[in-house]
C-alpha cells in the first residue's frame, strides 16, 4: 500500500526547489547555474512522486532519463516528456562540477529551464490529482 504521505512529501520537496528557482529567476538574480540545477531537481522530485504513488521500483538516482522510463512502465504518455528530461538532465552534472564543464548558463537558457520544470511539474501533478 502507497503511503500517500511519502507522496506528498516529495512533491513538496520538488516544490520547494521549483519555487526557490523561480523566484531567483525572477527577481533578477543571475546565479543562472544554480537556478537551473534547482529546476533540475524540482523535476527529479517530482518523477520520484509520481515512482512513490504508483508504487513502482525506487532508485537513489538523478537521471531524469532513467526515472522516466521508470514512469513509463506504468503510463506511456510519460514518453511525451522524454526532451524535456533530457534538457533538464544536463544542469545537474553541469552546474555541479566547475573543473572541465562550463556554467555559463544565460537567462534565457533559466527560462527554458523554468518552462521545463513547468511542464514536467504540471504533467505529473495532474496525474496525481494534487
């Protein structure tokens, strides 16, 4: 039986993180790398929601590409959101590790990020009718 507390608990998370993110974005600030990062986990949390409430198999992972799939195995109409993930993907390696990867992200790669975020937040919500 799906503990729907666990549930809601990681679609907070994920809010937490889309909100910190965007409100960053908003205000003007340009900490474009971790703006992008936080809309990477936001998605990531959200994925987990959704692994948690269909009672499907948990991994400690940050692939968004895997935890798709994972998704998947109970709705493929997950499979519409596959570049949105794989956009997102990229801003948690990215925006972590300074020595060989550049972070030079701009607004306007924030504002793709923000979008989808957005639409990875509104999909999945839906689904979980919360």
């Amino acid at each position: 039986m799906v503990d729907q507390s666990i549930v809601k608990e990681w679609i907070a998370k994920g809010e937490e993180d889309y909100n910190f993110a965007r409100v960053n974005l908003e205000e003007g600030r340009n900490f474009f790398a971790q703006i992008c990062f936080h809309f990477q986990q936001a998605a990531e949390k959200y994925l987990k929601a959704f692994i948690v409430a269909s009672d499907l198999e948990f991994r400690r992972v940050h692939d968004l590409g895997l935890l798709l799939k994972v998704c998947s195995t109970k709705d493929d109409s997950f499979e519409d959101l596959r570049e949105t993930c794989e956009f997102l993907s990229a801003f948690y390696i990215e925006a972590r590790y300074p020595v060989y990867w550049p972070t030079n992200f701009s607004r306007e790669e924030a504002q793709k990020a923000l979008q989808a975020a957005e639409r990875i937040r509104v999909f999945i919500k839906g689904k979980l009718h919360v």
